[in-house]
C-alpha cells in the first residue's frame, strides 16, 4: 500500500514536471471520447424516439412518392406531406379484415412550427396519452396541445389561436403573440384549446391535435379566397394518411403488397423505413466513429512516446529512488499510473465534452421542435469506452513501466 502511495505521488509530481506535453494528451484523448460518446448519446436517444413514436404504427397509407417521406410526416411529422388520398379509394383497404385500427391524418397547417394535426381520439390512444387539464374536442375548430406545445408555446385550456399553412413560425395569438398574428395564414379561423396532455416523451407531446372535420373547414372555407392549389391538405373528401395497426401478423406480408398494387395509395412501414435511414446514414455514422478512435489511438501514442521519453530523462531520479530503498514494483507503479492518471483525466474531459455538447445541441435543435436531446442521460456502451480508454492508457505505460523495472541500478547510473 506505501509503493502504491509512493508511485501515485511521484507521478503526479512527474506529469505536472512537464505541463504542456501532459495537457495535450489530456486534450487529445477527452476529444476523441468526446465525439464517440457524443454519438452514442445521439444514435441511443434518436433510436429510443423512433421507437416511442412509431411503437403503435404498423403501417402507414398515403399518397403515392417517397415512403420514407411518408413515414417521415405522418408518423414523426418532421416532413412535409407527399399529398392527399382520397377517402373513398382508401375504404376497400380499410375495411379489410387485416386491419384492426385506421386512424386518419389532415396535415398542412401549424402554429408556430408545430404541426396541427386532424385525426381522431384512437391517435391520442395509440401512444398512451392522458389529459392534464381539460377535455377532448368535440366540435369544429376545438384542439388539444401535446406537453410541449403548451411548455414553448404557453398555451392553455381556453386560450385561442389561429394556424399557418405549411411548417412556418407563422400563426398567431393576439394576447401572447401579437408578433406572430400577421403571419397567420388563417386568420379568421381561431382555434380554442380545450385540453392539454401529459408528457409522454413520444411525437404527441408536439402536435396540436383536433377533428379532421376542422382541418377541411379551414381549408375549404381558405379555398374559395385563394388560387387553386395552395391549400390542398385535408380539403374535400380527403385526408393525408391513416395509421394502420394490423389485426394479425399476417398483414404484414400481404397488405402492403395490395395496398401499393393501387393506382393512387403507397404503403410505408415505419420499422424499415428507419431501418433504411440509419443505414443511409450509417457511412457517415462510421466516418465519424473512425475519426474519433484514431484520435483516442493517437493520444495512447502520444502518452506511450512521452512515457518513453521521460523515462531516458528521468534514469539518474530512478536511480537515486533505487538507492534510497525503493523497489523495483515502486518504479513499475510509477509509470503506470502516470499512464493511467492521463487516461483517467482524459475520461473525465471526454465525459465533459461529449455531454455538455449534446446538451448545448439539444437545447438549440428545442427551437425548433423537430429534434429533441439532452445530455443528462447515460449510453450503456459509455461504459465500455470508459473501460477501453483506461485501458488503452495504462497499456500505454506498460512498455516503458517494464523496462523501468528491469533496469539495475548501475545501468540506471551508466546512463544517467
């Protein structure tokens, strides 16, 4: 316990000998763990938001284009709409016996940048929301706000508001957000809110929610002022998507085939269309990845040439330790935990960078309501980097701890 004691105190009292050199491989190695914990704190929160917000969808319909744009706006609504669907074309897919539950879609407006939703109460079910305050809607133009809708935005239960066509900042309150009022696309029709749900951690916390029957009144009313085509979302007979669950698992082979057999309907699965964008993306993913590991290799290189170096500068103090009493295993440990003392201070500043970048990332992308991350969580493969890092560090030290070890002490005089 005192050789241990000893060590730790000389290298401490070694590394601050040589400040700058200590300082770089500190820095080099907390960037690398840095970035990669950066990216598991990314890829874990985006993989666990998918999968909150798309637990309850099995399969979505809508306009025929991009699939993955479909799920995109329908399930995540992060995108703009791929069109319309008409409601009597897709009544032969709903009524079939594969589907247990068809909730439509009416997207094309929002407030302030969160999309106003037409749809059903079954959406609120499907991803397990209760009311905090107020009620459901139950006739035209009355809205719930998800948690965060009401956090950002301030609305509450009786308070109006009038929708913007598209994702624009427009849409206005004239008590709260005169600023915004001009802005409104659809001035003259006011929303009310009449409920606002609980936090669920899932895509409903940032919608605006309410009748389908709304949506096409806004829009049919809109239609007669204003050139064909610039509000085609939820007019008529129409809707943008339904989210389909399937009432038996034999659905998923054979209804998405019939669906996109149609003229006009398409079929997207949410569970490959992520699996498709985390593959489009796994090559940047892996470059970045690669990139950081080589810096933490390099900063085990640097602490590995800088152990070496100081070892050849150090023999007549080494000597001079031998010769006072201390053991071989003293100046073993010596080395050793000079190596480790710089991973660990490298951990330590990697953890900073790496959980105080996404914090500051997440509290800039909250502006914009698309993408939600913190950097008050934990990655389980954190951990492992952690461990593997500390490792790599002392593995650093080990080849010049060994030959410290087997130096004699009149070789050390020799070469001192």
């Amino acid at each position: 316990m005192k050789s241990l004691s000893t060590a730790i105190a000389l290298a401490f009292a070694y590394l601050r000998e040589k400040p700058l050199a200590t300082l770089l491989n500190i820095l080099l190695l907390g960037l690398g763990v840095g970035t990669i914990i950066a990216l598991a704190l990314t890829l874990s929160q985006l993989d666990d938001r998918m999968d909150r917000d798309a637990a309850g969808v099995d399969l979505v319909i809508g306009a025929k284009g991009s699939p993955l744009q479909l799920v995109l706006s329908s399930v995540f609504h992060v995108d703009i709409p791929t069109g319309n669907i008409s409601v009597a074309e897709a009544a032969p897919v709903l009524a079939s016996p594969m589907v247990r539950r068809a909730i439509p879609l009416a997207l094309g407006d929002s407030y302030r940048s969160f999309r106003i939703v037409g749809t059903t109460s079954a959406y609120i079910e499907i991803y397990g929301a209760a009311l905090r305050d107020g009620r459901i809607w139950n006739t035209s133009l009355e809205v719930v706000v998800g948690a965060d809708v009401a956090r950002i935005t301030g609305l509450t239960v009786g308070k109006s508001f009038a929708g913007a066509h598209g994702l624009s900042e427009g849409g206005g309150d004239d008590a709260d957000h005169a600023d915004h009022a001009d802005h409104a696309d659809h001035a003259d029709h006011r929303y009310t809110v009449v409920g606002v749900l609980k936090p669920t951690g899932s895509v409903i916390d940032r919608v605006i929610l309410t009748s389908v029957e709304s949506v096409r009144e806004v829009h049919e009313d809109t239609k007669t002022q204003s050139p064909p085509g610039k509000h085609e979302h939820g007019a008529g007979d129409q809707v943008t998507a339904y989210l389909i669950q399937y009432a038996t698992p034999l659905a998923a082979a054979s209804l998405p085939r019939a669906v996109n057999a149609s003229g006009a309907l398409q079929a997207a699965s949410p569970a490959a269309e992520i699996a498709r964008l985390f593959n489009l993306a796994g090559l940047g993913i892996i470059a970045l990845r690669g990139f950081a590991l080589v810096m933490v290799l390099c900063a085990a290189l640097g602490i590995f040439v800088g152990l070496m170096n100081a070892l050849d500068e150090r023999r007549a103090d080494l000597a001079l330790l031998r010769l006072l009493g201390a053991s071989r295993a003293t100046v073993f440990l010596t080395v050793i935990a000079q190596g480790a003392a710089l991973g660990l201070a490298g951990v330590i500043l990697g953890l900073a960078i790496g959980h105080a970048g996404i914090e500051w990332i997440g509290s800039a992308l909250e502006k914009t309501h698309r993408l939600s991350l913190t950097g008050f969580t934990f990655a389980g493969e954190e951990i492992w980097l952690i461990l593997g890092a500390l490792l790599l560090s002392m593995l650093a030290g080990l080849v010049p701890a060994w030959r410290a070890y087997r130096s004699a002490v009149p070789e050390l005089l020799n070469r001192a």
